[in-house]
C-alpha cells in the first residue's frame, strides 16, 4: 500500500510526542476536565494542584481564570 507524501506527513504529525507542561490549578473544589484537543482526562484538587498537561490541552486551560502555568 502506498501514501501520497500528505497522507504520509500526516501520519507522522499524528504520532508526534510533546513535552507536557505543568498546569497549577487555583481553584478551591476539585476539577476534572477533558483536554480539549487530546481527550485526555485531567484531574485537579486543592492536594495536587500541579499536573502534567499535553500543551495542546494546556493553551485552553491557561485562558481560564482557574489555571496558570507552574513554577
């Protein structure tokens, strides 16, 4: 079976990894979202605010008043 060289660009773009990037959740009540992009299930609380986050979810997080990128 052969790709025409898009079809085969974009199967590698697909299956590109990416550095997470740590979100600190400042919200009091625990907060369970799904990344917007990846579908990926993120959980936050008050007791582990910081998590790993794909930075394709991250930038819609970071627009909320409820998320700001960790130090």
């Amino acid at each position: 079976m052969s790709c025409s060289h898009e079809e085969q660009n974009l199967e590698m773009n697909s299956t590109r990894e990416y550095s997470a990037v740590y979100i600190h959740y400042v919200g009091s009540l625990p907060a369970e979202v799904y990344g917007p992009v990846t579908g990926t299930f993120y959980r936050f609380s008050s007791h582990q605010p910081v998590q790993p986050v794909d930075p394709r979810d991250a930038i819609d997080f970071l627009v909320s008043c409820h998320f700001r990128l960790a130090r």
